[in-house]
C-alpha cells in the first residue's frame, strides 16, 4: 500500500521511512542488507472498512550518523518486507542522502557590454549539492520568467541566454542556486546593450557668404548613440568654394588659402618637438661628462681604499681534479654536514685567542685545491704580485684550537645542517635568555626566526645584564582593529627597565608578501596598561625608531625594551599573506584508522615551530615537505580535499573528503594554526602503504598539491627532515664572536662615512649602497650614523654574513678615510686574522 521514499537528511535533522501493507503480520525493514533491529521500529494496526482486513503501518527513523558511518559501494538504502498467510512480499529500495550545498558557485555569471539586437549569453554553473540545485535568474533583483518573454531562453544548461538584446535588457543580472537545504546566490553580472550613433542625411547647402563660401550640416541622432556607445564618424560640417574658385581673397583664389589654425597647430607641436629633443639631448651630454669626471676623480682612491676593505677579500677555490666538484664562493651555498661554514671571504678581525691565523693552517685541510687571492687590498700590503697557494692535506678540523670543526664537504650530499624533526627542541615556552656587557652580542631564539642584537657599546663599562627573548603562545593578546590582521609573532624582549646607549636590531618575521601598493604595515607596542599604540607606519618617516622590511622578516632599530608586533592592513584585493601548508600523520586507536590532519599556518618559522611541537606530543610524522601557498585578501575561502585515495584498500567516510574553511577564519587567523582533520580506513590489516594527494586551494586563487607516498608502519617510513639555521645550537653570542664584521673594520668604517663630504660620499653614501633608502633623519639624529647602519646590515646578515656585498659596495663608493690610506701589512693586528678564522671567513 506504501513503499519507503527516497529521503534526504537535512543538517542532523533525522528522517522517518514509512511502509504500509495489507493484510500484514509482520513488517519489517531491512537497511543495507542487515535487519534492522526490532526495538527501533514503530508499528500501527488498524482495520479496513472495506475489506475488514488488518492493515499493519511500520516507520523507522534514520539518523545522520548512521549514514556517515556507512561505507559501502552505494548510498545508504532500506526497504521493508511484508509477511501473511499468503506469503512475503518486498518494497523498493529507498536511498537516503546527507543533504548539502556548498557555497561557492563553480562559475559566476560574467559581465557584458554588446551592442543592440546582438547575443547576450551569462553562464552559471552552480555550486555542487544533494540534490541537485535548481537555478532562477534574478533582472535587477526581480525574477526573470522566459515564459512571458520569447526572447529569453534558461533552460540551456542553467545558463541566460536573450537572443537579440534590447534596450531594456540593460542591468544587473544575478544567478540564484536553491535546494531543501539553502540557497545560494552568485556575484552580480552587469549588462550593458550599447547603441552606436550614426549620421543623418547631409542638409542642403547654404547661400554664398561674403567669403564666397556655403556649407551643409548633419547630426549624430540617427540614432544617437546610448549607454556608451561609439559617436558618429566622420564630420558634422562640409565648407566649400561656391563661385568655382573664381572669387579672390587677399589676393589669391580661396582655394589656395589654407586653414591657419591647422598650419599654426602642426607648427607648435614641430618646433615643441625639436625643442624637447634638443633638451634632452643636451642633458644627457651633460650628464655623462659630469660622470667621467667624477670617476676620474676618485679613480684613485679606488686603489687606496683597500685599507678600508683589506678585510673583505675573496678568495676562490678551484678544484684540480675533475671528480672533486669542490667550489666554494660568496655567491654559492655550499653543502656542509656541520653546523659552521669556511667560505666566502677573508676577513682581518680583532684578537680573541692572540694567535696569528697562517697561511698554511688557513688553506692545508682543503685538499687538492688551488686558491687565488685577487684584491688590492695586497698593493697596501706590500704585495706587488697575485699569490697563488697550492695546497695538499688531510680533511679535517682547522688546528691552533679551533672551536668550530671542519669536516669533507661532499658535492652531492644535498644536507645542509639537517635536523629530523624528532631532533627539535620540545620546551613548552619559547623563551632564551643571556647575559650582555659592553662588548654587546646576539641573542636568537632558535628556529624561529627571532633575535636580538645588542651592538657594541649598548650597554656601559663594567655593566652586565641579563637580557630575555620571548614568543608568546598560543593567540595574541593583540585584537587588531577595522580591516587589520597579525602578521608575525607578539615579541617581547627585556628588562624593559634599562636603558640602551645606541638602539638595538630586533628581528621579527612575517608572512606578507611585501608591495606598499597592496599592504600599509604597522609596528604595535604594548603599554604598560596592556593596551597596543602603534608606534610607527612602515613608510612614516621618523626618528623615534627605524624599520626595514625585508621579504621574510623586519628588521627594527629600537632604544626601549617591550612588546612588539606587526600588524598589516590590506589596501586592495591583491594583499597576500603567505601561508605554509604542512601534512601530518599518524594510526588512531582503531588499528584500521589513519589520520591525516592538513595546517595552514602563517609563513613564519615561529608558526611551525608550535605546529611541530604539538604534533611530537601526539605522535605525528611529517608526510611531505611543506608548501608555500599565496591567500589573497579577496574574500574567498579556502578548500581542502583528499584526492585519488587507492580504491579497494582504503576508504574515507563519505562528505569528509572535502573540506572548507571561511575567508576570515583563514585571513583572520591571530597566529593559530588553521587544523583539518580526515580519517581514513583500511580494508584490511595487510595495507601498510597509503598513497593519495592533498589539495590546498583558495577558490579562484593559488593552490597547491602534496603527494603523500608513506608507510603507516613507523619503522618503515621514510623520515622527512627538516633544514635548520647553523644558529640553532648558539642561542647566545657574546662579544666580537656574535658580529659578522670585525671590531677595527667597523672602526675604520666609521671614521670614514660620519664625516661630511662634499661630494656627498658620506654615511648616506653608504646607507644607499645598503638599499636603505627610506627615513634616513633617523639615522642623521644618531651620533655615528654609521655604525647604526652597519648594526642593520648584521641583523639583516646573521644567516649568510654577505661580507663580498659590503666589501663591493665599499669598492663602489671609492673613498677612504687618509689617515688609513697608507696602512701597510705591518699596521694590521693579529687580532684581524685570529677573528677570522673564528668567524669561518
């Protein structure tokens, strides 16, 4: 009498499947392939009038677990069977569904501008649902019936079409998607039908004027043009002769006279022409000549300056033998197995264990290599000739007590310091401390992109202090205001009771892609109230504090200890925050479950740190190396998938394979980790290998896929490794050890660029050679500018030590200081060379 329908759950709602029959003993249902139990049916007898036979009703209710725990080749299905006297008799099987739609159309409407009576058609593919959605278009938010209107057409494929455009067809256009669940509605397409102009018909020509000629007319309204379409061509007026060129004026036939306005227009813009090349031309000669002059100038100090960069040289190792592809350079990264690098440039440094670097014990661990040492830093040592040094020894560490080992560096060994994930660090807090005298330091919270530089001279003689580090964790106390959002880590370094004498380098990363045109970037304090002020806009110029943006990471001049963070504030669509996307793994209780959990956290080492940290705790191994994902601010969300899952050895419970997370839940983060879950089950024990991809994507923006290729089985996965800064085993660097350049280098360099130069050669010389081009009153307010911008250029440098930059941009600028002009190799300390070598340069 009555089958079961089909049915759709609709959010946890639970749905009743109803069977009637007649005459009936027993009815029960059966959902698949397995009797359902008896307690949970509902039955009803009642008597026919007609017949006088029983009738025997039977409901059973369906819950939106049951069918999110079903697996099986098919939809969920029941059907119920019926039992009597006569025997038993089998109802049709009814699916049930989850419903749903998603919010995202899979195409907008797009819009159009066409010309009158042509084709106007607007695409729109709704977004994807159980059931499927049914599409109406909405005219200037009234209901559009193409019944009334022969003219329109949506029934293609839910697309809009009108076949010849009218006037009237002008507006916004919108497609809306709707089922038993919700309904959607897509971005607005705006229609815009144009009318072209065109002329009407000349108009007879006029009587003759004194000035013997007639003209005709026409207008541009037939039709005129509408909503932007193109004006008429041609002319609105014709002049002519009208006495066949008999009649004179000034002497000559009218036809000869010639239009002056246009003569004198054509005049203007040659002679205006000729004037402007001429200009720049003269300009240009100029220019040049003031340039060779000023090179011929200080052509010579180019030589002399080598006292100034003597130490700073580069020294290029070339490999003999063919199957030794052993190069080390400035411009290179070289692969090394230890946690300190010998490479780049040497370097004359200050005196640490007063004993003089040789040359042999600098070059006799590199085996079969030839090095040449080019600067003329050797014409100020009295070194008239290019010296070669040949050396042949065993690898190993430097002599003398070199703290730092030296070990063969293997070309094809692709492990620069590398450190397995289950080697990090796993203190709950992130916190460092150390303690800093005069000769100030380095403070560096180890990975995490955050530290501390305390420049020589920060703190008084015979003074020491121990000065802290910290990251807070978990959400920031910091609430950003209006359209704002966090863009690194809340910082907070003290005591914040002391006083610096020259501002200290705190370095904060971020996770902006950095263009002024899309961000306006912000550095926050925290007050002693708890409050956050901003203390500065990336491109405000001021002498309170500096701030240098770097790709990855900013780079503060500071006088006052507290709590800082960067706060950004999206000027247009195209803001991006960089996001990094890592994948972990590991079995869940149920022998026959594993768990993927997908993080979309900010680019910031700090981010992932805490990300590591929890997933050590809950046995968690990294699937795949992380991935770089640009989120745009343009509101869309984000989606996350698992695709081409093995069939037949493993199965994921349906509608969890995707997942989607809101726009400001992504953008709006506040430095915690964005998580997604999915659980995935084997069919049996014996699958020990999973393979599948994870698609990250920001709809109708960047996506990226992570192939997953592993072992569930811990003793067989392979390890992903992680590559860490060569500092994370030196939190604290005290004295000249922590500085990339050398106490007397610096010395030098400062007496040279704080003096005033005509010629402008001076400390802005050498902030401009640094590409730090901004807000230089800061540095004008400082007492020795220069050395101010060296302690930027270490806090910038920490990771590489670029010296060959600095020694070349020295070169550039060709100006020394003449009390070191003359220095021979005497003059140089044996402090320079024993730094040097500490400092692997």
């Amino acid at each position: 009498m009555q089958e079961p329908d089909d049915a759709y759950i609709i959010k946890s709602n639970p749905i009743a499947l109803r069977c009637k029959a007649m005459p009936a003993m027993q009815i029960f249902f059966k959902c698949n392939g397995e009797w359902v139990h008896q307690n949970e049916h509902v039955s009803e007898e009642s008597m026919d009038e007609s017949t006088g036979l029983k009738v025997r009703e039977v409901f059973i209710n369906v819950t939106r677990q049951q069918v999110e725990d079903f697996h099986g080749p098919e939809d969920y299905w029941c059907q119920c069977v019926a039992w009597s006297h006569l025997g038993t008799s089998k109802s049709r099987k009814a699916s049930v569904r989850i419903a749903y739609l998603r919010k995202n159309f899979e195409q907008d409407p797009q819009g159009k501008e066409v010309p009158i009576e042509g084709m106007i058609v607007l695409h729109c593919r709704p977004p994807e649902g159980v059931p499927a959605a049914e599409v109406e278009w909405l005219k200037n938010e009234e209901p559009i019936d193409s019944n009334q209107d022969e003219n329109i057409d949506t029934r293609a494929d839910h697309n809009l079409i009108i076949r010849q455009a009218r006037l009237s067809d002008s507006g916004n256009y919108t497609c809306v998607a709707a089922n038993i669940v919700a309904k959607r509605r897509s971005m607005s397409a705006t229609v815009v039908v144009y009318v072209d102009g065109s002329w009407e018909v000349w108009s007879e020509w006029s009587v003759c004027s004194p000035e013997c000629e007639h003209l005709r007319i026409r207008e541009c309204t037939a039709p005129p043009p509408r909503n932007g379409g193109k004006f008429c061509e041609g002319f609105s007026q014709e002049s002519e002769n009208c006495t066949e060129g008999l009649c004179i004026q000034d002497k000559k036939p009218l036809h000869e006279i010639k239009p002056q306005n246009i003569e004198n227009a054509s005049d203007i813009a040659l002679y205006s022409g000729l004037g402007a090349a001429v200009i720049a031309v003269a300009v240009l000669v100029v220019g040049i000549t003031l340039y060779r002059r000023s090179q011929s100038e200080y052509g010579v100090d180019v030589i002399d300056s080598s006292a100034l960069t003597g130490g700073f040289q580069t020294f290029n190792f070339k490999t003999v033998r063919q199957g030794n592809s052993l190069l080390l350079n400035s411009s290179m990264q070289p692969d090394l197995t230890v946690s300190r690098t010998y490479s780049g440039p040497i370097c004359l440094q200050d005196p640490m264990d007063k004993e003089l670097m040789t040359e042999s014990s600098l070059f006799n661990p590199l085996s079969d290599i030839k090095v040449k040492v080019q600067s003329s830093f050797m014409v100020s040592l009295g070194v008239t000739e290019r010296a070669e040094y040949h050396g042949k020894a065993h690898s190993g560490t430097f002599p003398h007590g070199n703290n730092r080992g030296f070990t063969t560096i293997h070309a094809r060994n692709k492990t620069t310091y590398i450190q397995n994930l289950s080697s990090l660090s796993t203190r709950s807090e992130l916190r460092t401390t150390g303690i800093f005298g005069h000769l100030g330091g380095r403070l560096v919270m180890p990975n995490t992109g955050v530290s501390l530089l305390i420049p020589h001279g920060a703190i008084p003689e015979e003074s020491s202090w121990e000065i802290y580090l910290t990251i807070s964790q978990g959400e920031s106390s910091l609430q950003p205001e209006g359209t704002e959002v966090l863009l690194g880590p809340e910082v907070t370094c003290g005591p914040p009771d002391v006083t610096v004498a020259t501002p200290f380098a705190l370095t904060i990363p971020h996770c902006a892609e950095v263009n002024s045109e899309h961000w306006n970037i912000h550095l926050k304090k925290r007050t002693q109230q708890g409050k956050w002020e901003e203390v500065m806009s990336m491109e405000e110029e001021t002498t309170s504090c500096y701030c240098l943006l770097d790709p990855y990471a900013c780079h503060i001049l500071l006088d006052s200890f507290g709590t800082y963070a960067l706060a950004g504030e999206p000027i247009s669509d195209c803001a991006v925050k960089q996001l990094k996307v890592a994948v972990f793994g590991c079995m869940s209780c149920n022998s026959l479950d594993y768990n993927l959990r997908v993080y979309c956290m900010d680019n910031t080492p700090c981010a992932f740190q805490e990300v590591v940290s929890g997933e050590r705790h809950q046995g968690g191994q990294l699937l795949e190396e992380p991935k770089l994902l640009h989120f745009k601010g343009n509101t869309f969300s984000l989606q996350i998938s698992v695709l081409d899952i093995p069939p037949f050895l493993w199965r994921i419970k349906p509608f969890t394979a995707c997942q989607e997370v809101p726009f400001s839940r992504v953008w709006c983060s506040n430095q915690q980790p964005l998580h997604c879950a999915f659980s995935l089950e084997r069919y049996t024990p014996a699958t020990t290998q999973l393979s599948c991809k994870i698609c990250v994507r920001q709809v109708k923006g960047h996506e990226q896929i992570l192939q997953i290729q592993t072992s569930i089985l811990e003793n067989e996965r392979e390890t992903i490794t992680l590559f860490a800064r060569e500092d994370s085993n030196f939190p604290t660097q005290t004295g000249p050890k922590a500085f990339k350049i050398p106490y007397s280098i610096r010395q030098r360099i400062c007496a040279t660029f704080d003096t005033p130069n005509a010629k402008g050669k001076d400390w802005q010389m050498l902030a401009q050679k640094n590409s730090i081009n901004r807000n230089l009153s800061y540095f004008a307010t400082q007492s020795s500018p220069s050395a101010v911008i060296l302690d930027l250029w270490e806090a910038r440098h920490q990771h590489d030590g670029d010296l060959d930059s600095l020694a070349c941009a020295l070169e550039e600028i060709g100006r020394t200081h003449s009390k070191i002009s003359n220095i021979t190799e005497t003059q140089i300390e044996e402090t320079d060379f024993s730094y040097s070598r500490q400092n692997g340069l």
